[in-house]
C-alpha cells in the first residue's frame, strides 16, 4: 500500500476540514469589523463561542501530521513562511482570548471585539500568504529553506491572501444567516449578495496570475484538465448560487451555507490537484520528503481508527447548539 | 546584528513560548479535576454550594483553558520555526506522538468543552457532568502524550540509525521509555497540587476578609484535604524521578546537587547555596546542611555521589541554573508538605478557618503550583543540555535555517502579545475573585435542567461535609 499517500490525503483531509469550519468561524470574525451594533456584534460571537475551539484542532492535526508524515517538508515550509506562520498564530492566539475576556468585560468589549476582528482578519490574510506563496514556489537548499523570510510578502501574495479573506467572509455570513436572528440575519442577507461574487472575481484574477508567474502549474493543470474543471465549474456555479439565492426569502438558509462550503472545498481540491504529488510545489514530492513507514503505519491506524469517533462527537456538539443562537447568548 | 546568535534566540524563543504555555495547562489540568469532582459532589448531594462553587471556577477554567489552546496551537509550529532540524530528525518519532494527543486529547476537551461551558442549559445533568469528566479526561490523556515526547527526547529508546535518519523500532519502547512512567504521575500530580493551593488561596483571602465565609470553607476544606494526599504523593514520586535520573541522565542530577568532585565528602552536606564556577569545574562558595546528603540521596549516614566532573566537559549542562532550578522545587515541595502536616492538626482542632497566619500563608503560596511547575521543567530542559535529544542530537545541531534578525523580532512580538494575554488573565482573574461568586441567576431557575433548585428541602439543610460549623 502507498502509505505517503495516504498520509497525504490524510493531511488533506484535516486542512480542508480547517479550511471550511475555522474558515467560517474567521469569517464571522472579519464580519464583525463593518457591524456597528453591540446588540448584533455579541449575537455573532455567540454563534460560533460553543465550537471554534473543535475547528481550530484541525489546524494542530494538519501541522502534526505533517510534522510526523513528511518531516523534511516540515523543516522547510515552516522555516519558510517563519513570518507569515508567526503572524498568524499571534492574530489567532489574539481572538481566541477575545472569547473568553470580551465575555467578562461589559465595559471594555468594544475593544476586544475590535481585536477579536483584527486577529480574524489577520489569521486569514496570513493563511493566504502561505498559499500564495506555495503557488510562486519555495527555495529549498538540499533540506533546508534556502530563501528569505520575505518571499511570501510579494505582490501576488498579498492578493491571495486577500482572496482567502473573501472566501471565509463567504463562509461567514453562510453561517451567520443559518445562526442569527432578525438584525443579524438580514446583515448576513445583505452581505451574502456579493460576498460570494467577490470572492469567485478574486480567484479568477489570483488564479490568471499564477499560472504566468508559475509556469510549472500549465503543466499541471493540463494534466489535471478534467477533474480541474469539474472543481472550478462546481466552485463558479456555487458562488453565483449564492449570490442569486441571498434575495430570496423562501430558501432555506441552510442552502446558502451549503453551498458556500462546497465553493470552498472544490476551491482546495482545485488547489490540492494543482500541487500533486509534490507536498514542496514542484520541488519535493510526497515519497520524497516521506518518514519511514514505521512511523505512516503508526499514524495512519490512529487516525483511521479515531477519526471517525472524532467526528461524531464534534456532530453531537454541533447538535447540542443546533438551531438560531438564543437572544439572551447561550446561558 | 551580525553578532546575534540564532541558537541563542531560537533557545530564549522556544524557551518562552513553552514556558509560557505550560502555566495554563498546568492549571487547566488541575481545575478540569477539581470541576468534575465538585460537579459530582452537587450531582450526588443536591447542595447548591457545590453549584457555586463550580460556577465560579468554572470561569476562571475557561480563561485558562483560552489561553492555553493559543498558546498550545503556537507550540506545534515552535518546532518548525526554531528548530526545524531537530523536527526532521526526531519529527517521525515525536510528531506521530504529539498526532495521537491532538487525535485523542485536544479534539475530546474541544468538543466537549462548548457544552461544559454554554451547554447547562441545553443538556440535562448527567450529560453535563459527563461533558465536565471528558474534558478532565482529555486534559490527562494530553499530558501522558506529551510527556511521552518529552519524555523519549531525555531519554530516548525504540529507535535505530538508519543512513542518518531515526526510523522507529518498536512504538511502546519509544512511549514507555525509561523516564516516562515516573515523569507522568509527577507532573499530573503537579498539576492537580496547583489547582490545590490555587482554590485554597483564594479561600484564604475570602476567609481573612469574612466575605463569602460558606462558599470559601467549603472550597479550603476540599483544597486542603486534596493537597494532603497529593503532596504525600508527590515527595514519594519525585524521590523516584530522581532515582532514575541517576541511571539514565546522572549529568543533570550531579549539577542539581551542585557538587563538582568526583566523590562528595562522606558524610556529604546537601547543599542549598552555592556560587558555581563553571570555567574552574569548582564552587567558589558552598553552603549545606551536614549529613543530610548522605542521609536523602543514599539513605546512610556516610554515604558519597558523584558531583558533575564525572560529566566530560563538553557534555555538561550550566550547574547554577540546573540547581536553583531544582531548589526551588524542592523548597516549595517541602513548604507544601509542611503546611500540609499544619493542616491536618488546625483542623482536628477545629481551628483550619479562623488561624489567620495560616490563612495568609496560604494567600502567599497561591501561586506556588506554577512557581515549582517552572522549576521543574528548568531543571529537566536545562539539565538535558548540550542535547536536545540525550546523546542522539546537540541543541546546537538542531536549530533553524532563519536569520537573527528575523528570530529576535518574532520574540520580541510574542513577549508583547503574551504579556498582553497575561496581563488580561489576571486582571480579570482578579475582579472575578474581588467580585466572588455570585448566587443563582435567577432566569436559570425555572428551567428543566435544574429542578433541584426548586427543592430547598435539599438545598438548604444539607449538613456541611466538615469543617467547624
Ligand atoms: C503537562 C502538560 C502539557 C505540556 C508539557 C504541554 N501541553 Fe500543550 N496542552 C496541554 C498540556 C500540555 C493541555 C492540558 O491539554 C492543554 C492546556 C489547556 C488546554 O487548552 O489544553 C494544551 C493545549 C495545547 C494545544 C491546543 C489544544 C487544543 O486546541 O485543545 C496544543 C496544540 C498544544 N498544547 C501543543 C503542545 C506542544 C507542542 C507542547 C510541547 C512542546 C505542549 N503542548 C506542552
Ligand atoms: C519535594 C519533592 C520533589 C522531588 C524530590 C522532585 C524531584 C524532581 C526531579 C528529580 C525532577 C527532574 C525530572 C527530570 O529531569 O526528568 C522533577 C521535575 C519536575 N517536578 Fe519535581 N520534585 C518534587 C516536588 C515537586 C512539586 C511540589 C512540584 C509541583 C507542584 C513538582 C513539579 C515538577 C515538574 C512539573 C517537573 C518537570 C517535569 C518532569 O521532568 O517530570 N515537583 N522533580
Ligand atoms: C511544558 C513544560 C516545558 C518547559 C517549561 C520547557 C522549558 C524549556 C526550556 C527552558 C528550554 C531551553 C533550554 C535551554 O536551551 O537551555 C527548552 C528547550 C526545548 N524543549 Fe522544553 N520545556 C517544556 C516541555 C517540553 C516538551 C513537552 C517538549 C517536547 C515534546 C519540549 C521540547 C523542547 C525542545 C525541542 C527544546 C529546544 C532544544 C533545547 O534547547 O534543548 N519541551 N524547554
């Protein structure tokens, strides 16, 4: 059996589930910066407060797999997105205390609100750094990173990171129509409207850049051609979905959300596909940067024997605060 | 900056950063336990102290825990962003380890850790408690991972050379090394001493004050009988960690106990001050208790160990930090006790709430958990140097391909964000504990879940589990 494939998938699998559930939690996050309303800013909150904790884990199980699978490329990768990495896990530390202060202070929550926004925005700027920064390519030495701290701070990268902002703003307000009552869901409404056509514009012009300054990804695309297009039909389709449905009352607000998260995971199978097989872009490939097998075999029955019980109670807890957040929050 | 150096940074990096994170786990461990024990107590006995008891630390528990799950997330990249050749070389050991916490730990506390929190209302009782026990039980079930990495990095077994790579050879040597049966109980124990004398501080401090006097007897009664049996447990288990580090790590043990001969003097002083001079391989000052060595480390009046010169030059680890390190975990671990011992004879006189010099002595050590926690874990990293992983790889070997520069401004950004966490942490840990706990509100009365409220018949009469009342 292909044990680094597996492994490989594996890790997909963990930074897809991040990407679609803390891509919503982010999401309401950003979305809380153009809210005026306290009244509404708390009911945000409150709609993802009982489970970010759980999404945020497969951000851990995506880096520790990595770190186990392919330790070469962990090496590499985080030494080379050192500022980025650094960005985001102080943005990401920064709103996960929001939580739990904005919550014991009446009288300073507008500033931890702020911070809880900023730290949202920022995590998810930085998480687009690192793809941008994937797509142009990382200088390896032998082992090592060989280049600088800087490189994922190139003009092409700072667009992909806005464009992952617009994608879990995308996501955000999906949720927040689902969670939110009156004021908060009609704010979702309004959002849903061009959130979703942003971030399908935006992809588009990211994706017209990188295969000019990264003339490896024709290649790959052409080999791919098929299933490329299926994901990107599927992603273009579910963004003007949304879009075209936010108007329409008589839709279940479960569709919007649906639909954004299959944007989202086309969107990483897209970007997956268009780097296989290498786990370093076009420089080191999965078998090359691969621990032993020892060490594939001990992982992978972990996580093909806990995994599925993984999911089950984070379902239970998303069944426990199912339905519209309370008025009052969750006590 | 060209005379920065990288390893020295990445070092005082990744230094802070854990040292750091451990403070919140440390007592997020503790009071996990303490919660689930005192949700139990209001489940069997319906008193509605229990209840508030466990609301109010329940508040400060999600603090912790908040800050703990940041700073931890930051701590699987730290291996990346400091020392990234130690992460390709012991990454197929110690990532699948660290894997396996975040599948059975980290993903258990999370999810059940919304429902601890914001689920009362929503799940009855039984579910509830039963959420309090998983998040408890993840917050061990984490420490046993990583003190399995921690513990191979000392004292690494079940792995085998192969073309300069480690592959694995048997996955229970590598969990169950040599070090971590005994490292494990020692840090849980750790741990749920902290929580201890954190909730008997607070106690004391409400006591002293005469606020919340039921509330706070209560609470200082359960602290105080836990810390008994757990400090007991601790000396009796710490005694063994010791005992095997003369086998496996004896540098680390002969720079604890600051000597530098190669035999001690029979009968050998243990020493509590001593001014090291590294470069001579010699104390410039000495200071002890005589025969107490002897008598502690080889259980006979005129018995001698071995001081640090056993230790090639080239392998020894810094003695003044190793040492102090140490000393304040012992001097704290023995001021543990003996207030233990002082607990037990106040209250088989009735006197454990109103001594007021030992009320304020509690105050004084609320801290103390996380103070000794610190100094333990100095003494195992610090005592394991020039290697990050003992004999296998040198720290100076292991660090990563990142420029000074970059590596001295990510620190200084990570000491500003985390004081700001820290900061936050105890301000608002204050005014919750300057505010104290608050009754029932009353909108969580009528509903479902807590129809024992509705029994004053329970509530009220319930005779109190000790203490003098
Ligand atoms: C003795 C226990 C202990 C020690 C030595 C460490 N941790 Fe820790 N860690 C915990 C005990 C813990 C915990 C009790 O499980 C925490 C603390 C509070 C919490 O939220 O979970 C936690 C949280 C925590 C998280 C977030 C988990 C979540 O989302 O729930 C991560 C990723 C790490 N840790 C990773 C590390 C790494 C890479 C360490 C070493 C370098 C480390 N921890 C040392
Ligand atoms: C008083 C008797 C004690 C003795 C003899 C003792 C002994 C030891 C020894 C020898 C070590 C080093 C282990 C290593 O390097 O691998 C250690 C580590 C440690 N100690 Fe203690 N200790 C005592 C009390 C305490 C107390 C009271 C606490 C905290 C409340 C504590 C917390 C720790 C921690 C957290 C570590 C680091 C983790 C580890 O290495 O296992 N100890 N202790
Ligand atoms: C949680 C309590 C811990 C504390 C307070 C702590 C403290 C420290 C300190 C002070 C250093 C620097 C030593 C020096 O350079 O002189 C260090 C180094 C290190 N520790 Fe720990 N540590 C802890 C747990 C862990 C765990 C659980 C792991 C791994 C699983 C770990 C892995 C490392 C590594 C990789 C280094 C860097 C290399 C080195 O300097 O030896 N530490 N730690």
């Amino acid at each position: 059996m292909d044990l680094p494939l597996l492994s490989a998938l594996f890790l997909m699998f963990a930074l897809t589930m991040y990407v679609m559930l803390d891509g919503f939690d982010l999401g309401v996050g950003v979305l809380l910066l153009p809210q005026r309303d306290q009244q509404v800013r708390n009911r945000m909150v409150d709609a993802i407060a009982p489970t970010w904790d759980g999404n945020e884990t497969w951000l851990i199980m995506a880096a520790l797999t990595l770190l186990a699978g392919f330790p070469l490329a962990y090496g590499i990768l985080v030494p080379a997105f050192y500022i980025p990495v650094v960005l985001m896990l102080l943005s990401l530390g920064l709103r996960g205390v929001s939580f739990e202060f904005r919550h014991n202070s009446a009288t300073s929550r507008r500033r931890w609100d702020f911070v809880f926004a900023g730290g949202s925005l920022i995590a998810a700027w930085a998480q687009g750094l690192v793809v941008g920064g994937l797509i142009q390519g990382v200088d390896t030495d032998l082992d090592s990173f060989g280049g600088s701290p800087l490189d994922a701070f190139s003009p092409f990268c700072l667009l992909a990171g806005v464009t992952v902002v617009a994608g879990y703003a995308t996501l955000g307000v999906g949720w927040l129509r689902l969670k939110g009552e009156d004021a908060t869901r009609a704010f979702a409404r309004r959002h849903q409207r061009w959130l979703p056509l942003a971030f399908l514009g935006m992809t588009i012009i990211t994706g017209a850049i990188a295969i000019s300054i990264q003339p490896n990804l024709a290649v790959s695309w052409r080999d791919h051609r098929i299933a490329l297009s299926c994901c990107l039909i599927a992603f273009a389709a579910c963004g003007l979905g949304i879009a075209w449905l936010a108007g329409r009352d008589d839709v279940d607000d479960r569709i919007g959300f649906g639909l954004a998260l299959a944007m989202m995971l086309s969107g990483v199978v897209a970007l997956g596909l268009s780097f296989f097989p290498y786990v370093i872009p076009f420089r080191i490939t999965l078998w090359q940067a691969a621990s032993a097998a020892s060490t594939q075999e001990f992982l992978l029955i972990g996580a093909l024997v806990v995994t599925p019980v993984v999911l089950a109670y984070s379902a239970f807890a998303y069944k426990v605060f199912r339905g519209r957040t309370p008025a009052e929050g969750w006590y | 900056m060209h005379d920065l150096d990288p390893l020295i940074l990445a070092r005082l990096q990744f230094a802070f950063t854990i040292s750091f994170h451990i403070i919140f786990p440390t007592i997020s461990i503790g009071l996990a336990l303490f919660l689930a024990i005192v949700e139990a107590l209001w489940l069997k006995t319906g008193d509605l102290v229990y209840r508030q008891i466990y609301r109010f630390w329940l508040n400060i528990f999600a603090m912790s825990f908040g800050i703990g799950v940041v700073t931890g997330i930051v701590m699987s990249f730290q291996f990346g962003l400091t020392f990234a050749k130690f992460a390709q070389l012991a990454g197929p050991v110690i990532g699948p380890l660290i894997g396996y916490e975040a599948l059975t730990a980290f993903f258990l506390e999370a999810g059940f850790l919304g429902i601890m929190l914001f689920g009362e209302s929503r799940v009855g009782p039984k579910l509830h408690f039963f959420a309090t026990c998983m998040v408890a039980l993840g917050t061990t079930i984490s420490t046993a991972w990583i003190l399995a990495a921690n513990s191979w990095m000392q004292t690494p077994a079940g792995v085998a050379w192969d073309h300069g790579r480690l592959i694995v050879t048997d996955w229970w040597r590598v969990i169950d090394n040599p070090s971590w049966s005994v490292r494990l109980p020692h840090m849980l124990l750790a741990a749920y001493l902290t929580a201890a004398f954190l909730v008997s501080g607070v106690s004391a401090w409400y006591l002293l004050r005469g606020r919340e006097t039921t509330f706070a007897r209560r609470t200082l009664s359960l602290g105080m009988a836990a810390a008994c049996i757990l400090i007991a447990a601790q000396v009796f288990v710490g005694d063994h960690v010791g005992t095997t580090l003369v086998k496996y790590q004896p540098a680390k043990l002969q720079a604890a106990e600051g000597w530098w001969d190669k035999t001690t003097p029979s009968p050998t002083p243990y020493l509590w001050i001593i001014v090291p001079d590294q470069a001579g391989q010699r104390n410039r000052f000495q200071m002890g208790t005589p025969y107490f060595g002897s008598i502690w480390l080889t259980r006979s009046l005129h018995g001698t160990i071995g001081g640090l010169r056993n230790t090639p030059v080239d392998q020894q680890p810094r003695m003044v930090l190793v040492f102090y390190s140490f000393k304040i975990m012992l001097a704290l671990g023995m001021t543990m006790f003996t207030i233990a011992v002082i607990s037990l004879w106040l209250r088989w006189h009735g006197r454990l709430y109103s001594a007021r010099w030992f009320l304020r002595t509690l105050v004084v050590m609320t801290p103390s958990g996380v103070v000794a926690t610190l100094g333990g874990w100095y003494m195992a990293e610090i005592g394991r140097q020039p290697f990050v992983i003992t004999g296998m790889m040198r720290t100076a070997d292991a660090v990563s391909p990142v420029p000074a520069a970059t590596l001295l401004s990510t620190l200084i950004a990570f000491v500003c964000v985390y004081a700001v966490f820290f900061g936050a942490f105890l301000i608002f840990t204050l005014r919750l504990i300057r505010r104290g706990p608050v009754g029932l509100p009353p909108h969580a009365l009528p509903s479902g879940s807590l129809k024992r409220d509705l029994r004053p018949e329970i509530a009220g009469v319930q005779p109190y589990l000790s203490g003098t009342e």
